[in-house]
C-alpha cells in the first residue's frame, strides 16, 4: 500500500475524518484502479504528523494550508516543511519532491506558496473546498505515486573484510525470510565490492542464501568450504623476492640503504592467490558462471586502479570480458592485507578505497528500489583510549571504516535528493553485531557468530521498524513482502556479554 501523508494546518477542515473521506471519494472517482492500494494518514497534530512521517516514511506528503490564520511566519504548514527540511540538508524522511503545500486563493496564498518555494518543494496549489478541488489534489498525488511504480531492483553489497561478508549474508538471509515467493538471486542488478563481490558473485550465480551460507560455513551443496588457509595465504613469495633485491641492492650500494630497507617490506601481508583459485574453482563448476556477459542479470564489480586510482566497475561495457572471478579478487584486494591483483597489466585493489557501493550506478541501469548493504560501521564508545589499547589493526580499521561511513552517508543523502522517486533501504551493522566486527577485518573465528547475529537483528529491526516501508516498496514492483507462516526458530542474540565480548559456549 502507498501512503500518503495529509496534514491538515489551517481550519477549513477541523475534522480529519472529514477530510480523509472526501479525499478518498476523489482518488475513487479519478483512479479506481490506484485507490484501493492508498492508505491516506490524515491529522491536524503537527506533532502527531511529523513523528508518523519520520518513523513511517511516506510516498507523499500534502500540507493543506486552507484555512490558516495569524502571520505567515506563524503558519503551521511553514513549521513542518522546517522541521522536515531544514535549510542546510538535502533530504528528510519524505523528498522534497514528494511534498505538495494546498493554500487558498489570495495574497497569503501567495506569500506561503513563496515561503514553500525557498525549500524546493514539488509546488503549491491553490484552490477552493469544493469536490473539484479535492480531485486536483488527488491527480497531483497519482502523479507522484506513479513515478515511483515499476523498474528494477538492485542489490549493493560494500566491503567489509571476512566478518563484514558474513554480516551481509546474515542481512540478506533476514530479507530473504519476508520474501517467501522472491529469491533474491532474480533481482535485476547486482553492484559488489570487496567482500561484497564474493557474496554478488555467488547470488548473480543463482544461489539462493541458504546454498551461500552453508557452502562457504560447511561445504555443503555446490560450495566449498571457506578455509581459514584459503582467506589467509601469507604473501611468502613477495617478501622471498624482496629480499633478494634488496640485498643485491645492498651490495650494489643502490639508494639510500634506508629507503632500499623500506622497500623489503611486502605490498601486504597475504598473496590472495588462494583466494583467487578458490573463486575460480567454484565459478568453473557445472552450472555457474564466470563470464558476465553469460550472468541472467547484471553484476558490476568496483575496484580501484592502485597507480591512477580511478574507480573502474568490471561487468560494465569495455570491462565485461575479464573473467568474473579476476575482477572479485581485484575489488577484494584490501590494502594492505592482500596484495593487488595484476589484470592486463595493470594493478587493482580494494573497490572501498574510491566508491562505497555503487548506488549510482544501479540507478543509471534502471533501479527503483536500491538494497544497500554497508558493514563498514566504526564502533562508538565511550571509553577513552578503548581503540588504541586493541593495537594497530583495530586503530587502522577504525580509521578506515570512519572515512567510508561519513562518504557513504554523504552520498546516500545525495543519492535521496537526486534520486527522489528511487527507494534506498540501507542496513548497517547495530549494537550487537558492531561489536563482534570491531577491529580486524579477518575475524575468521567469529564468522559462524557474526551471521547469526546480523541475521537476527536484521529480523528484529525489520519487525519494529521498517516492516512498512520495505513492504510498500516491494509492492510497487509487484512482490509480497510479508511474514512468513514458519518461524525463524529458537535463533537468541545470547553471543555478547555485557562488556560487548563474544561468549562462545
């Protein structure tokens, strides 16, 4: 169901009831089709609407100034368009073009419809109370509502090292669970990066959640297992042939010994050539695919160029003949933790260093509704030096993840204002889980932990929170979003202790 949100701040209505009928009898008369699936939240509260619209969302949002009294800098309808869009931000809980203002006809009319302006809202009309009135206002919102029907549906996974794929298995697994007649693996475009390439790969490949979990946790089905030996190959080679040329340099008295020390040290601690087979031997198996241009649906893999660092996507045209699991082990190059991957002689690293996720580019492709996974959240304490007393990984990491989370919540606030009739439902790791995933990015130990808790928390917050939203959404492209008959079983948040530290039984 759409919903629209009416707020009623003047006092030609004093009755909402009165207001929801007539506005019902019009989106009847003019769209018989369309009416049933709208759900109209009609209030003269100017707290009761803003708390429903930031907590609910809404597909349209009228503000009915008929009827208003006092200076125009006292107007209730004024007030909420502030509250909801203030000056400095680019969008808030519904777009600015979304929002529609109603004021009678005259000079105040014109004097709000002025004040309205300035937040760049979709417009302002002004009319009567009659019944004709009530069916202009109605076919400016069926405007509105039909821009967002229809399109495609993207599924964006960012990075996060082992502990953040797993977390994105774990969230995906949750969405999976109120989507009983749609597997995920027949959304239309697939974006990954990183970590999120291997989890993109696996779903472009037609496996369903269940199949991923279980291969890459036991072995079970078309997957093998994910050893702690295939993540985790140490960069030998690299640190033998290093040092061989330094110690011929050395001898040859070549450079500042200093700097020809320096260069001893490897471009990161794994070779990721374990890693890179492990991809190639699963997307060589009978009925999978390692070829893009070969996928069902599209999938793009970000990477970064490591010498030009230019974001380049594999899948798009131009890089869609390197084969899938090159580009994987490219995007996943996370510096300096795994060495980059040489693809036509060029060097590749982790896809996070220049793009997040890759929303653009799935809206550029015909996206409506934009699933976006990104489990590089920093932890938030408030214990002084509770960061540095975990050592050098976890202050790096923390670093890192801070630069990537302020970019990505910077452009997914860009993203709402460019892309106003595209819903983007983010999900981000919550207390539990940023726990668990503080700190080094190859929590190998933690994994089986880590994707039953991203699984159960995903549940819950769906259940408390965003259940509404994300089920108006699915129903704009025709699929059920819904609670499942079966339960999720005896699944308990019981891992961490209140201290934050993981209780392993």
């Amino acid at each position: 169901m759409d919903q629209i949100a009416y707020f009623l701040s003047g006092r030609t209505f004093p009755v909402p009831s009165d207001a929801e009928r007539a506005l019902c009898d019009a989106a009847r008369h003019v769209s018989p089709a369309i009416a049933p699936k709208v759900t109209f939240l009609v209030d003269n509260s100017l707290p009761r609407v803003l708390a429903s619209v930031r907590s609910l969302g809404a597909d349209a949002l009228v503000i009915d100034a008929r009827g208003e009294e006092g200076p125009v800098e006292s107007s209730p309808a004024l007030s909420l368009l502030q509250s909801l869009f203030p000056e400095h931000d680019l969008e808030g809980p519904v777009a600015r073009t979304q929002t529609w203002l109603v004021t009678d006809p005259g000079p105040r009319g014109l004097e709000l419809s002025f004040q309205a302006g300035q937040r760049r809202i979709a417009g302002t009309i002004a009319v009567g109370a009659d019944t004709a009135a009530w069916r202009e206002i109605w076919r400016l919102m069926e405007a509105t509502l039909r821009r967002r029907y229809g399109g495609k549906i993207a599924i964006c996974l960012a990075g996060g090292g082992i502990e953040g794929g797993f977390y994105e298995m774990g969230v995906l697994r949750a969405l999976q669970h109120f989507l009983p007649d749609y597997p995920l693996s027949n959304v239309d475009i697939i974006c990954g990066i990183s970590v999120g390439s291997i989890i993109g790969s696996l779903l472009a490949n037609g496996l369903s959640l269940d199949e991923i979990v279980a291969g890459m946790k036991h072995g079970e089905g078309r997957l093998d297992k994910l050893g702690r030996l295939t993540a985790f190959d140490p960069n030998v080679g690299e640190l033998v042939r290093r040092i061989g040329r330094t110690t011929a340099a050395l001898l040859r008295r070549r450079g500042h010994p200093a700097q020809t020390l320096l260069e001893t040290i490897p471009s990161a601690a794994f070779a990721g050539g374990s890693l890179r087979n492990y991809l190639r031997r699963q997307l060589n198996k009978p009925g999978m695919i390692d070829d893009f241009r070969n996928l069902p649906h599209k999938f793009f893999v970000g990477a970064t160029d490591q010498d030009t660092a230019e974001h380049v996507v594999f899948g798009t045209e131009g890089w869609d003949h390197i084969p899938i699991h090159k580009a994987v082990r490219a995007s996943a190059a996370l510096s300096p933790f795994y060495a980059p991957e040489v693809i036509e002689g060029r060097y590749y690293i982790d896809g996070a260093f220049t793009r997040t996720a890759n929303i653009r580019l799935a809206v550029e492709h015909g996206a409506t509704l934009v699933i976006v996974i990104d489990p590089l959240v920093p932890i938030a304490t408030e214990r002084p030096g509770y960061v540095a007393s975990k050592g050098a990984v976890m202050g790096s990491m923390q670093g890192l993840k801070a630069m990537i989370h302020g970019r990505f919540g910077r452009a997914a606030h860009m993203f709402r204002a460019m892309f106003p009739y595209v819903s983007i439902h983010a999900f981000h790791p919550e207390t539990a889980s940023m726990r668990v995933m503080a700190g080094s990015p190859m929590k190998f130990f933690y994994r089986l932990e880590i994707e039953d808790i991203s699984f159960t928390e995903t549940v819950r917050a769906i259940r408390q929170q965003r259940f509404p939203s994300l089920q108006r959404a699915f129903a704009r492209h025709g699929i059920a979003f819904v609670e499942p008959e079966h339960d999720i079983g005896n699944i308990k948040l019981d891992m961490l202790d209140e201290a934050g530290e993981i209780v392993l039984g």
